[in-house]
C-alpha cells in the first residue's frame, strides 16, 4: 500500500468542520498543529495589537488513493478552487512508514475495497 502525507492549513475556527470532513471522506486519526499565517500584506493594527490570522495544520498519513478523497471534501467544503477561499491542501508522496494502527490499516484496507 503506497502512502501519502496530506496536508490541510485552515482558519482556527474550522479546525472541527475540517477533522469531520476528513473523517465522513475516510480519513484515520490526525495530528494538528497551531499557527499563524504570516502573509505578503501587512498586518492591521488596532490600538497598536497586530491582528494575525490563527491556523491549523491538520497532518494525515493515508493510503494514496484515500487522501485525493479526503483532500476533495476538504476543497470542496472550503472553496479552495478560488482566490476568495480559505486555507490550503497539498500531500506528499511517502516512501517509508512506520509506526501505524494495526486498526486503522484494517479500516484503509476496508475503505479501498469499497472504493473498488
């Protein structure tokens, strides 16, 4: 079974809509991590308090074909396809994994065949 790391930045706010879409799309568990977006334009000041964006980083490791799923409904539910969306979604091809739910594997073995 080939891997993929799939990565998703999202605002703070959606982090749960985020996790849920993942999960309804086949995803397993997740590791997130906090942030800041840190982007081209400069920040607002108000009463002299940078006001940064707080986001997300949702890290998956998943079958291959599991991840396009899951990064779909991730896209989809946070209209990613245009300019005005919010966050962002990239995977990674793995070549070695360790360190997986013996469970999980049962479940990505599982999805697949449904997906067949």
């Amino acid at each position: 079974m080939q891997f993929t790391a799939l990565v998703a930045i999202i605002q703070d706010k959606d982090e749960e809509t985020a996790v849920d879409v993942a999960k309804e799309a086949g995803a397993g568990s997740v590791t997130i991590l906090h942030g800041r977006n840190i982007g081209l334009e400069e920040k607002k000041v108000f009463f002299g308090l940078t006001l940064e964006e707080n986001v997300s980083v949702l890290f998956f490791v998943l079958p291959r074909r599991v991840s396009m799923k899951v990064m779909k409904a991730i896209r989809v539910k946070f209209n990613m396809d245009v300019p005005e969306g919010t966050g962002m979604t990239f995977t990674i091809p793995l070549s070695h994994v360790a360190g997986l739910d013996v469970d999980e594997l049962h479940k990505f073995e599982d999805n697949i065949k449904t997906m067949l």
